[in-house]
C-alpha cells in the first residue's frame, strides 16, 4: 500500500469515527479533533473548525510528526496534544478528543483526577483484563497555550506507569489506542463509566 493510499483509508476511519461520536452527542458545534498515524510516522487529522458528524474527505490533512503542516491546510490549535501522545507511546496509532457533556460535568465534579475502580467495562480499555482493577484519569486545567498544557500532561505522564485517557477541565478528553477502532471502544466504555460516577455523585451527596 502506498502512503497515499493509507492516508485515504485513515482518512475514511476518521471520518467514520466522527459521524459515530456525533450520533453520540459527544462533539456538539465544531468542537473535537481526532487523527491516525501513518506507518512512515505521519499523521492523519482533522482539520480546524469543521463539524465532526459531516466531514469529508477535505476534512482530512497530513502533518508531519511535530504538528508541521505538510499539506498548506490548518490543523487544530490541539494538534500539539496529538503529537506528544504519538511521540510517547509507540504502540498508539489513533487519538480520540471529544467533548462530551460527561466529561464536562465530571471535570467540575471532581476537580483533579477521577478514579474508576472495580468496574466490568475497565475490560475493554487495552491490556485491562479483569475487573479488579483500580485507574486514575488526571484532570487539567484548561489553557490556551498549547505548549505549557503539554508540558503539563507530560510532567504527569512521567510519573504514572499507565494512563488511558485525560480530562481537560471545562473541555472534553483525550483517549487512543492501537487503531482507531481501538480508540473508539474507549469512548465507548469511557462515556459509560462517566455517567455511573456522575450518577453515583449524585446518589451520594443527596
């Protein structure tokens, strides 16, 4: 397969996966980003200010491995945040960033990190094989300027052994995976896991 040609086929699992977290409700307006790593390291994302459940094939831009434009179209002020993930871990092919109302509610409600323990559906995050399993997904607060909210997330991300995913506060996160169909099991399972600890909260603190 040429680079060509795999960019056209990242390009329609983007596209799909926007039209499917759209369905969802997930990236309301022109909000979120997503992107899929090419095999010469390039990477496929979507471009600035478009609405995810309607993009095309136009809607797709390349970029090289440090966010640089290699097409002459405008990625995402984001973009940085892709990038670092792809530069961090060489298994991930595929990041997600959707900004759901749950992510939204769950930043306000728990301020600098969310634990999700002993739960069946931490199965379907990778690696993860049993419901006796106990993560932490860090809340950051939000910032315009990309580079020191990476810097931020890297900071922590040296320190843990494991995250799948981050919040931003206010935002919406940031999950991958190992393809985008990967990527999108975790919005999936990571947007049910949401709800149970919002309604959760709520159980508790009546």
């Amino acid at each position: 397969m040429t680079l060509e040609d795999e960019f056209s086929e990242k390009a329609v699992q983007l596209i799909e996966a926007g039209r499917f977290i759209d369905r969802k409700g997930l990236v309301p307006a022109t909000s979120g980003n997503f992107s899929a790593r090419l095999s010469n390291g390039d990477v496929a994302i979507t471009v600035s200010g478009k609405h995810k459940g309607r993009l095309s094939a136009k809607d797709i831009m390349l970029i090289a491995p440090d966010g640089t434009s290699l097409d002459g179209k405008k990625p995402s002020a984001e973009t940085l945040l892709h990038t670092a993930l792809y530069q961090r871990f060489p298994e991930v092919q595929a990041v997600l960033h959707p900004h759901s109302l749950n992510a939204t509610l769950i930043s306000k409600l728990f301020k600098t990190e969310l634990v999700l323990d002993d739960y069946e559906l931490l199965k379907a995050l990778h690696d993860i094989d049993t419901h006796e399993t106990r993560i932490s997904i860090p809340i950051f607060a939000n910032d315009q300027n990309m580079h020191r909210l990476s810097a931020t997330i890297d900071a922590y991300m040296d320190q843990r052994e494991s995250t799948y995913a981050y919040i931003i506060s206010g935002h919406g996160y940031y999950t991958w995976g190992r393809s985008v169909e990967d990527a999108l099991r975790h919005v999936e399972a990571l947007e049910f896991l949401f709800d149970c600890e919002i309604r959760l909260y709520g159980a508790l603190n009546r």
